[in-house]
C-alpha cells in the first residue's frame, strides 16, 4: 500500500512494511511458536496498514487450525485505523478485531494490567529520537526500565513490548540495526538480553527493503534471557562480486543460503549464518561463527597495542552553523576575520598521506588557556566582531549554545587548539575504505573527521605502524567481524568506539619493521602515481601476513 504524502510519513519515523519481509518475519515467529491453543492474542503496537498483522494471520491460518483469535492495534492516525480496520474485516471476517487510536507508550505506561497477555506480538515501530519523543517521556522511561543514554522511540517500543507476551508468547520486530552496534544502545541490548530470551536475529543491513533511509534487523524473542551463542544470526549485506554462489529474484529467495548471492536488479550481497557472539554488560550484538572465534583468537594473539595506547581519539569541531564559520573561500568577505585558520575536511582525506593540503578555512573563536579551551574576547578582533554581528541572528538562534552558558557567537563542539599545532592521524568519518593520514600542518580538523591526538611518549615507529594498519585490507575485514555495521553501499562509520578497538602487533616483529618502512617511503616520497600504488600493494600483503 501507498500513500501520497509518503515525506511526511518519513519525517514521522512512518515506514510502512514491505510484503516479504512481513511474511519473512511472521515465518521467523512461528518456527518458534509451541502449538497447542485453540484462541490466540494478537497485539500489534504500530499497526500503520496492517501489513505485518495480515502476514501472520496468513501463516496462521497456512500452519494450522485456529478456533478463535483476537487482533488488537494501535495507531494514532485514525486515518490509517479505517482503512486497516476494512483490510483484516475483509480478508479475515472471523477474526475479533480492535483498534485502538491512542499512542502506544502512553497507553502502556499507564495500563498495567496489560502486561502478559499476548500469544503473539508484531511490530515495525517508527524509528524516532528523543528529542521527537519527549524528554519526559523519555527520562520516565529510561527509570521504569533501569536504563541510561538516550532513547529512541522505538527503544520504547521494545521495551514495553518485553512485558506484555504471556510465558509462552513469541515477539517479532524489525527496527533499524543501529542499537546493535552504538554506545547508545548498550543499555537497550542488556535489558534485552537480561529479560527476554532472544531467537533469531537478521540484519538485512544494505538490502534497501524500505523506501526510506533505513538499514533494518528482524528480532524474535520470548520470554526468559538470552544464553551465551544460542541465538540464530543471519547477516545481509551488498558485495561487488561477479561470481555469485546463488541467484534469485530478490534477497528473500536465497536467505536460507550462505555466500555470495545475486538478485534479479544486479546487486550482490553477502550472506553470513552463525550465532550471537556476546551478550554480556551490553556487548555490540555481532554474529561469530567456529571459524570468525578461530580468527579472532589469531589476531589477538598477534596483538600488542590498540590504538586507544597510541593518543586520544577525538571528533572534529562541530559549528551547528557551518555556513557561518566555514568557507572554502574567504576573500569575497567584506569583514576579513583576522581569527581564520585552515581546516581539513573529508575533502583531504587520503591513505597514509593526505589527498592535497588544499584546506578550507575556519573562523574560530576559540583560543587555549592553562591547557583548556576558552572562548575569544571578539572585541578584541574587529573585524571579527563586525563579521559575527552580521551573522547574529542566526547565531544566537541556536538556543542550546545559550542554555549551556556560552557565548552566542561560540562554535559549538570545539576543541583545544594547541593540541592541533602537534602531529596527529585524521582520519575520515565515513567511508567505504579506511583513509587515515598523518598531518603536521597544525590544521583544525572537521567534524566530518576524528583525529588521533598522538601521546607525546609514542614513537614515531608507532605511528606508523597504526598507519600501516589502520588503511589496510585486514582492517576492513576486522572492522566488519568485530563491528557488523555498515551504513549503505558498503560505507563504513569510522568512530571513536570502533578505531580505539583497531590492534597494533608487536613492534619487533620483523614483518611491523617491514610495513613502517614501507609506510615512510610513502610520506617520504609525497606523490600519488603508480609508485605509491604499489608500495601500498605490498603494504597490504605485509599487514595481511602480520596477523595471519
């Protein structure tokens, strides 16, 4: 089903449910369902246009013989309540329908009598942030449930639905996969794994199922906790691959596959079987299998430092006002600023050496006191002030930098420039391939990058040993089997919360002394032809045999 206005469902968190994968979920619940009842409960908290709902029911009725069964919903768009209602009346007239148009985490909070009396649940919840949430909602959410971070809307969802199956009851969702691998999800993942117990898990990562931006998982679950490795998990992503083991016309026709499968439009993708490596105090939710342990096992072993020992990892400034402070051209200014310095964007990035030191430039209003940053007296500078006052209304409408106690005309998240004037790695954010490079320009560094503000105790030798690692072949194979994230067409985040995991092998090893000799010739050498490509070849092959 469609809908006209389907920008405003998105900007809502709406995202309505493809059939197959309603059908692929609903399959997925009732391999674990223990038959045996003649009536069944039905709640779906977000029931939209009932497609998930409809798929079940189906299976429902494919599987067995159901005397008497109940659907219960909530939607807020009474709208979309009329046209579902019509849906399930004319497609299952025997089934006892109500829909409720109330919001489904108000209703829950405030009717306990709810909890545990659901055979089935099934929902694809809006995918929405706090701040669209509601603060206090939020805040009265995260005490009932003991959890701390922030809170999505469909964190909410998962959590309350965690209540409401009877003993015997299976839950199924499809949420985006992000809580699986951020910090901010920790809390959700431990009470999770803490309270239910967890089924089967599919990351169908870059499949693109939805019209929106959405990279989604499939959770099933009951009641219970999770053990150690028990959970089913199936990992889906996009490989550029000419030589597919299976082909079909889309990812559902393979997922019971594994290896390199080919649709019916021409994408490839990846189709990983194993288990649920950890789900310890929070742990990353990544899929392991005999053979992931035995080469993670090696690579430990390998292991001397992370590069969490070499310097602080640090995200780029943060204007929340770019157009203002940041310019790839200053000389048309009528006002020149005279607190302009370079900045280095993802415009820069480059493995072990930078692309080109064609820097953009930053007005910042910031400067270094006893080792910390502070803001500038702009009076002080002219032209400065003549420049920010242009621009102050603009400015002065970000209102959480005036709650915060700062000055309008502050850069939002910045950091201390002394530490820029040292040599540091930069790295880029986001990317399909790493790019880390060494800088000594003494550049400011972009939000659109993080930094690696180096240790004054660690040697050169060090630094580019990390280099040699960090933009190597091995570190995208052990970025996507410690992390499992990636965002669309193989785009990687590259963050704090993952870098500082990246391994440094031992110093002394002469295959280490081999790639810091050949990651010197590189920024000796200062030149992107043919000659770089092939050192890098065999800079590859080195890193590749340091942790074989």
């Amino acid at each position: 089903m469609r809908y006209k206005n389907e920008s405003a469902l998105k900007a809502n968190g709406v995202v309505y449910t493809p059939t197959e994968l309603a059908e692929y979920l609903s399959c997925e619940m009732l391999n674990n369902w223990q038959w045996g009842k003649d009536s069944l409960r039905i709640l779906d908290p977000a029931i939209g246009d009932g497609e998930l709902v409809i798929a079940l029911l189906n299976q429902l009725y494919l599987r067995g013989e159901i005397l008497s069964i109940e659907v219960v919903g909530f939607e807020i768009d009474q709208k979309s309540i009329e046209r579902t209602m019509k849906r399930l009346v004319d497609n299952f007239p025997s089934v006892s329908v109500s829909l409720i148009n109330k919001d489904f985490i108000e209703y829950s909070m405030n009717n306990q009598e709810a909890i545990g009396i659901f055979d089935f649940i099934i929902a694809n919840p809006p995918y929405i942030r706090t701040q669209i949430l509601g603060a206090e909602k939020a805040q009265e959410l995260a005490l009932d449930f003991n959890i701390n971070g922030r809170l999505d809307l469909y964190y909410a969802f998962l959590l309350l639905a965690a209540r409401l199956a009877n003993e015997q009851g299976v839950t199924g969702f499809i949420t985006s996969n992000k809580f699986m691998s951020i910090r901010s999800g920790e809390s959700v993942r431990s009470y999770l794994t803490e309270n239910v117990r967890m089924l089967s898990i599919t990351d169908f990562g870059d499949t693109k199922l939805f019209n929106a931006a959405v990279l989604p998982c499939t959770l099933v679950f009951t009641k219970g906790f999770t053990e150690e490795k028990s959970v089913k998990y199936i990992s889906i992503y996009e490989v550029q691959d000419t030589s597919p083991n299976w082909s079909g016309k889309t990812v559902f026709d393979c997922i019971e596959k594994e290896g390199i499968i080919k649709i019916e439009d021409g994408r490839c993708f990846e189709i990983k079987r194993g288990v649920l490596a950890s789900c310890k105090n929070g742990a990353p939710w990544v899929l392991t299998s005999k053979d992931i342990s035995a080469w993670k096992n090696k690579v430990a072993r390998k292991t001397w430092r992370l590069f969490s020992d070499i310097g602080r990892i640090k995200v780029g400034v943060k204007t929340t006002a770019d157009k203002v402070f940041i310019k790839a051209d200053w000389s048309s200014e009528k006002y020149q600023p005279e607190l302009l310095y370079p900045l280095i964007t993802h415009r820069n990035a480059g493995q072990i050496i930078s692309r080109n030191d064609d820097f953009w430039g930053i007005l910042y209003p910031h400067t270094s006191m006893n080792g910390k940053h502070i803001a500038v007296d702009i009076s002080q500078y002219p032209n400065t002030q003549k420049y920010l006052e242009s621009h102050r209304e603009h400015l002065e409408s970000r209102k959480y930098v005036i709650e915060a106690g700062r000055n309008w005309y502050e850069i939002w998240v910045p950091q201390n420039p002394a530490a820029w004037e040292n040599r540091k790695i930069v790295f880029r954010d986001i990317a399909d391939k790493p790019q880390f490079w060494i800088d000594n320009s003494g550049a400011i560094v972009n939000g659109d990058c993080y930094w690696i503000d180096i240790f004054s105790t660690t040697s050169d030798e060090e630094v580019f040993l990390a280099l040699a690692i960090a933009n190597s072949y091995f570190i995208e194979e052990y970025y996507d089997t410690f992390f499992n994230t990636k965002l669309f067409a193989g785009k990687r985040r590259f963050m704090t919360q993952y870098v500082k995991q990246f391994p440094i092998p031992y110093l002394e090893n002469p295959l280490s002394i081999r790639a810091i000799e050949l990651v010197k010739s590189i920024i000796d050498k200062q030149t992107k032809g043919q000659e770089i490509a092939t050192i890098k070849s065999e800079l590859d092959q080195v890193v590749e045999a340091i942790f074989s």
